[in-house]
RNA sequence: CGGGGCGUAGCUCAGUCUGGUUAGAGUACUUGGUUUGGGACCAAGGGGCCGGAGGUUCGAGUCCUCUCGCCCCGACCA
C-alpha cells in the first residue's frame, strides 16, 4: 500500500473524549473513529488489525477441528423467552419489531441461536462431540459505554460452543480451548494470565477467565508470584494462615466499649491485633423473589468479598442497607456479633471456624464481648467471604499472592445442560435414552484484543502493533520524495518486500521528515526503513519502534535484516 | 438509572458570568512561492442553523424553560 493512497486520518490532537491510551492513539492514527456511544467505525488500518487477529483465532480453531458458522445476527425473541434470558438480560438487550410486528432481538451473545441449530438434527451420541464457533458482531445495550472499544456497546467477539455426551468429554474440549485460546494470545505478542472466574448467576462447574496484563484493565486478579495460579479477585482463594498473631489473653466477658465503632478503634482500644476481632457487614440481599438483611462476619483483618457473599446466600444482588432499617431489626450498627441473637440471618468466613480469644459485638451500644470462643455457636452457616490480599498465601504453592490489572478478553466455561436442558436440546444415548447435551462456551474479545494490544503496548508517542498485529509490519518512508535515486531505491524495495510476503507500506507522501516519523510512530509500525540523505553512502536506517532503536544497515542488506528482526 | 461536566469551523478550544456592528484562534484543508533528517515559513483563500425547540428582549452564541447528544464517577456489565 502506499501511503499517498491510503486513508489514514492522524491528527495531533487527540479526541476529547478520549481516556484510555488504546482509545486516544487508536482515535489519533486514524484506526476507528466513533460514531455514537458505544459505536464505532473501523477504518482500513483498523479493519487490518481486527481481521489479523481473526484470522488467527480461525487457524487455531482449524488445529482444533472447531467448525466456524456464521448465525444470524437479528434473533427472534421467542428463543430469548424460551431460555427465560430476556427478562434476565433486561435492557441490554436491544429489542425491535418487523413490518410484521414480531419481536426481535439483537444478539448479545449467541447460546439460544447455536443451540437452535444443532438441537433436533444432531440427535445421536455418535455425532458428538461438536464444537462450533463465529466471529461475528454482537450488541449490547449497556448501561453504560465506556473506554473506547474496551466496553463498546457493538463489538465483534468470537463465541464457540461445544456439545458432548458425556463431562469427561467436555473436559478433554476445555482443556484443548484452553490450550488453544493461550495460543492465540502467544501469537498475538501479549503477556497475559489464564485465572480462575466466578461462574456468577449461570452457574456452571468451571470457568476460567484470559487476562491481558495491563493498569487500565478493569479487573482485579490475585495472582501468585511463583506458580501459575491466578483469580479473578471475585473468585480467588487463598492458603490457610501461616503466621498467626499472638493471641491476646482474656476471659470471656462483656466489656465497655464506649463509642468503639470501627475495627480500628477496637484493635486500638483493646492492644490486640485485627485478626482476633469480628468485623460484621450487613447488606440487603436481593432474591428473584423478595429480599432480606443478611450479616456476613469476617475476621477484622480481612475484608468482605461481595461477589462471594453474594454467592453464598445464593441472591441476585447485595445492596447497602441504612443504619435505619438495621435499628429496626434491633442491631446497634458497630456493636454487631454473633452471639445470643436471632435478629438476622448470617453467614461466617470459613477463616472464623473454631477461632478463639475473639473479640465481637455484643449487640448493644458501647459494648463488646471479649474472650469469645466462636465454637459455642450451633448449626453455623460457613463460606468464603473474604478478599485474597497482597501477601496472602498461594493456594497452590506457599507463594505470596498479590493483585495486578488485568483486562478480560476471553472467558471458557463448562455449561453442562444450563441451556440444553430448558431448551430441550437432546439427543440419545448409547441406551436409546434422551439426554440434554453437555455444553461448554468460549468466547474472545474480538475487537476488545485490539484495544488490549495498545494498552500493553504503547508509549507516550502513540501505538507499538506486535508483528502478529500491525496492520504492515514494514514502513518504507522516503525522507524527501522529490530525491529521484531515493524513490527509486524505496519503490524498489518495497516491491521486493511485497513480493517476499512481508506487509509494507511504502510513505510516499510530500511531507517533510519530521511529520512521516511522528505519523509513523503514532500509527506504530514494528519497522520503518528511513531511506534518506544516508543513502548517498549506501546505507538506510531502520528504526524500530518497539525499542526506538534506530540501526544503520547497508542498503543492499535491508532484507536480510528485517528478517532477522522479525524473528 | 442516580450524581457531575460539556455541546461554537473537519479536529482542539476561546468568547457565555456582565446580551449590542460582519462570531474568533490554533490546527487541518485549497492555491502560489520558499524549504526538505524530527509535526517548517510567507502570502492568499474556502469552511459555522454557536446541538435542537420554545421563550424573554428593540436585539440572544450569551438570559430562562424544555429537549437531544457526548464524557466522567457510581449502580450495572450471562
């Protein structure tokens, strides 16, 4: 391509709206433009990225045997109804009607529609396993759009989907996406962490999430710093304590605790260390049907999970709960505990079982029970609450756990019959018995890897495209066109790279050195060969944008060494 | 959906508080000239329903009401 000819819009300033360093220097050199909220227009440097990045995860899923289809996007709705998901997925999911006044929708995901298609003509265990999958754009409504293409409301993401008749066979498939799914993103040039994942509301016996490793990523993982464990902070566990403080001794008793609130203040006022007292969260719980104040009790040193309390009383939603409404119930907010009462339900961290020498609420103001052995207590509700910390304890390993940012591009999980079953997907079994399909689902963030590329790799010039990503892997860039030998070496050689497979664009523009360089480092091409007044001497430069590097090589070898580069 | 902010040239913004000829700058664009290794310089141009509707006023980019859009924080995000 030359670059007199193409349509790269730069500009020097970036868009107002934008934050993110993926959405300023994707905006600035001219790869997507925005359209409305949410929406975006890939222009041809952008449509080359998008399409390098399929066209990988086509080829690893070839490796797989994963059959690519291609799903109507407009769904009818009576397939969202018979899941029951589009009361569930409430107004993200865009609704319309035809000329004919049926319901639509469009897809934001697409297990209705794929199990559709195999239900009813895959009706045999012998055709199983089937492992089918498209690239393809997908819609929803969110809330709330943001980040640029990180959380766009249209969005192009590949979703596969496997049938088994059996979960060790759904097993063995989730193993080998896995596999394949850190394939993609080796291939890609990223650094990233396959973690556990909270299986949330869709319930599910495994899910794993793929974290590209960057600040602005809007996840929380706990990861280890010696093996390979890694959680999504939702989802994460941690190894029992190691190094316990020394217990603070003191008979059971009730103790005056004048306006001793806060866990803080408590540590503070008793000399003990945080472990040994009993902080107490009290949140509404909300269930499809109705709702009520659930305590969930923690070590004072730890803090509260919600998507782990959520899980744990099996509701919909945890909402903040006001002093108010807990007077009501009897509770004095800062004096709550366990002991001798039945006002509330809850729930305590497995971290509390069999723990003593506490020090908790004793459910009236200013005073607290000291000495507390939590064993006296019956017919107790345990469950893991509390959030891993920096520090923490690998569960795999011992080695220490600590937090990075990381931004979900895929996400695999075992569905089992979830969809199957109500949508009476079956097929028979080796007895003649009719079975709901055992399923998994696999879905990567299509156009969320291009803007996760740039996050990982970027700098304060504009973008740095891994050689699996850029939209040309080789800038030729004529210093001053109007230098006959120059053009004529540069189209040269950019036909010699065209026709050795290497992706090039030749800058052939009048423009003056200053403005192709920064064009050419805002747009971020892995090489540009610099073919200028060093040629008089035989020689051009390469600069290389990852490393700024700029290397001087003799005219004649300039193919050789890209060669060398790239590897 | 709650809270906050912003809509003026293709883009980034001034001007709005305190209403008053023909609405500005930078950049981008067109033409000519000079330049040519880090976003050049000179000159001449084109480009605006000041987001939209209604109102107040002799007069509205500016004040009032309504509305639409976009961004940020939060809720939300199988």
């Amino acid at each position: 391509m030359r670059f007199s000819r193409a349509y790269i819009p730069t500009t020097k300033e970036s868009p107002k709206d934008a934050q993110l360093p993926s959405h300023i220097y994707l905006s600035r050199a001219g790869f997507v433009a925005q359209v409305a909220s949410g929406l975006y227009n890939f222009l041809p440097l952008g449509k080359r990225v998008l399409r390098k990045i399929e066209n990988i995860i086509n080829e690893e899923m070839a490796v797989c045997g994963a059959l690519e289809v291609d799903l109507s996007f407009v769904t009818p709705a009576e397939l969202w109804q018979e899941s029951g998901r589009i009361e569930k997925f409430g107004k993200e999911l865009l609704r319309f009607r035809d000329r004919k006044d049926n319901l639509f929708v469009l897809g934001p995901t697409h297990e209705e529609m794929m199990v559709s298609i195999v239900r009813n003509r895959v009706t045999s265990y012998k055709q199983l396993p089937l492992n089918v999958y498209q690239v393809k754009t997908k819609f929803r409504d969110e809330a709330r759009p943001r980040f640029g293409l990180m959380r766009a409301r249209e969005f192009v993401m590949k979703d596969g989907y496997s049938f088994h008749s059996s979960t060790e066979d759904l097993d063995r498939e989730f193993d080998a996406m896995e596999a394949a799914y850190k394939r993609i993103l080796e291939r890609l040039g990223l650094e990233f962490r396959i973690v556990e994942a909270d299986s949330g509301a869709i319930g599910g016996t495994g899910s794993k999430e793929l974290m590209v490793l960057a600040d602005s990523g809007e996840d929380t993982l706990a990861v280890c710093d010696t093996c390979e464990y890694g959680a999504n902070v939702e989802a994460a566990r941690r190894a029992p304590r190691t190094v316990i403080p020394e217990a603070p001794q003191a008979d059971f008793a009730r103790f005056k605790t004048p306006n001793i609130k806060s866990i803080e203040d408590l540590s503070n006022f008793f000399h003990v260390d945080p472990y040994y007292t009993l902080k107490a969260v009290v949140m509404r719980a909300v269930y499809t049907e109705g709702s009520e104040p659930v305590c969930f009790f923690i070590r004072g040193c730890d803090e509260l999970q919600e998507v782990k309390a959520r899980n744990s009383v099996g509701a919909n939603d945890l909402v903040d709960i006001s002093e108010a409404e807990l007077m009501e119930i009897g509770l004095v907010p800062g004096f709550i505990g366990p002991l001798d009462q039945n006002k509330i339900r809850f729930v305590m961290d497995n971290d509390t079982r069999d723990a003593t020498t506490m020090i908790c609420g004793a459910n009236e103001a200013d005073y607290h029970f000291v000495g507390v052995d939590l064993n006296v207590m019956k017919d107790v509700v345990f469950a893991d609450l509390v959030t891993v910390q920096a520090g923490d304890g690998c569960p795999h390993c011992g080695g220490k756990m600590e937090h990075t940012k990381g931004i979900e591009v895929g996400h695999i999980f075992k569905l089992g019959t979830v969809y199957s079953a109500p949508l009476k997907a079956e097929y028979l079994d080796e007895n003649g018995r009719s079975q709901p399909f055992i399923m998994g689902t696999y879905g990567m963030g299509v156009s969320r890897l291009v803007a996760a590329v740039i996050e990982q790799h970027h700098d304060e010039k504009g973008c740095i495209w891994t050689h699996a990503t850029a939209p040309y892997l080789v800038n030729v860039m004529v210093s001053n066109i109007k230098e006959e030998t120059h053009m004529a070496y540069a189209e040269e050689l950019y036909t010699t790279l065209q026709s050795r497979g290497i992706e090039v664009i030749l800058d052939d523009r009048k423009e003056r050195f200053g403005f192709k360089m920064s064009d050419a480092e805002l747009i971020g091409f892995p090489f540009t060969v610099i073919v200028g007044k060093e040629l008089e001497n035989g020689l051009v430069q390469i600069m290389v944008r990852s490393s700024g590097e700029m290397i001087t090589v003799d005219a004649a070898n300039v193919l050789d060494k890209i060669e060398e580069l790239r590897r």
